[in-house]
C-alpha cells in the first residue's frame, strides 16, 4: 500500500498528475484544497472563517488542516495520495506522527519542479477558466511567495529521509507521468 505526497509550487501540474497516481495506485486523492473549498461551498462555519485567508493566498492554520488530515488517514482503507499537504515543516512532522498513530507510513515525495515564470503563466491560463477566487495575478504572486517561504523547505524534510523523487515538471503530461512511474517503480 503506498502513500505519496505529491508536491510542487501553486502550478507544477499536481492535480493533473494527481488524477494519474490514483488510478495507477488505486489511493484515496486527499486534497486539503479541495476539502477546504468544500467547506467554503457549503458555507459552513469553518467556510465562513477562512474565506477571506483562501481569497488572499495565504495558508489556513495548521490545527485547521491536521484536524482534516487525521479525519481522512482514519476512513481511509486503502493508500492515499496527500495534495497540498504538508504545506510547512511543522505539517510534514505532525503527518508522520498521525500516519504511526495509525500504523503507516509515507511512502515517497513526488516533487514537480518548474520554473516561476511558467508557474505564472500556466495560472494564469487556469484562471480564464478554473473559477477559483484565488486565480488572479496579485494572489497568484502571494501564493508563490508563500510557496518558497514556507512550503519549499518541506522538500528537505523528505530528502533527509531519503524519500523525495524529484521530477521535471516540464514537458508533456504522459512523459512526466511516465517519468513518476519510472521512479516510483
Ligand atoms: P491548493 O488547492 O492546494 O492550491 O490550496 C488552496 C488554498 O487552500 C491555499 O492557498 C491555502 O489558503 C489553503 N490550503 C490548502 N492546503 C493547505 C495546507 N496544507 N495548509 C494551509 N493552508 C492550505
């Protein structure tokens, strides 16, 4: 049973990627954005409370995703695929310690590295028509800014445990899902 992180700045193509490593592995897609868009859409309390830290880029409090996090690890049944978390380091420890709580482990990190200025221009294209209130240019540039202030130091954290597989972002969404399958074996 594996247990993947896929990782990469607001952009890289972990979504699209994503939809590959679960039907190939057959995991549990654990997406705290798309939990928290939920939360939003259902206009739920929590909903109401972080709207306004979603719309401007910036990321939600950790006991807010950890609280989601450990919920989904305890229904799931199967492996799962973590996207979008960890998003700092303090995420990528209480992980391992919720995953040994629950007898697991992370598998491997799968990073998708691409450079700022495509990581731009493919947010920007995604915003004609993603309809998310966070796809504009002002909160795409806090995004990334967060992004390299917080989240890229997670990359280390796996590379120290000798689990991060780092892959070329660039290029045709088959050949970097190939690359993936390669290296994940
Ligand atoms: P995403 O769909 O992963 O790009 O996330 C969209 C937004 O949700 C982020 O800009 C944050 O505001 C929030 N978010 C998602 N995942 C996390 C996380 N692990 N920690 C904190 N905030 C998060």
């Amino acid at each position: 049973m594996k247990n993947i992180v896929i990782f990469g700045a607001p952009g890289a193509g972990k979504g699209t990627q994503s939809d590959f490593l679960v039907e190939k592995y057959n995991l549990n897609h654990i997406s705290t954005g798309d939990l928290l868009r939920k939360e939003i859409a259902d206009q739920t309390e929590l909903g109401k409370r972080i709207k306004s830290i979603m719309d401007s880029g910036s990321l939600v409090s950790d006991d807010i995703v950890v609280e989601m996090i450990d919920n989904a690890i305890a229904k799931s049944d199967r492996g799962m695929l973590f996207d979008g978390f960890p998003r700092n380091i303090k995420q990528a420890e209480t992980l391992d310690n919720i995953m040994r709580k629950h007898g697991r482990e992370i598998t491997c990190m799968v990073s998708l590295d691409v450079p700022r200025e495509e990581l731009i221009r493919r947010m920007l294209e995604r915003a004609k028509t993603s309809g998310r209130s966070d796809d504009n240019e002002q909160t795409i540039k806090h995004r990334l800014e967060e992004y390299e202030r917080q989240t890229k130091p997670v990359a280390d954290y796996y590379k120290q445990q000798n689990k991060l597989i780092a892959i070329n972002g660039l290029g045709k969404i088959q050949d970097i899902a190939a690359n993936i399958a390669n290296a994940i074996g």
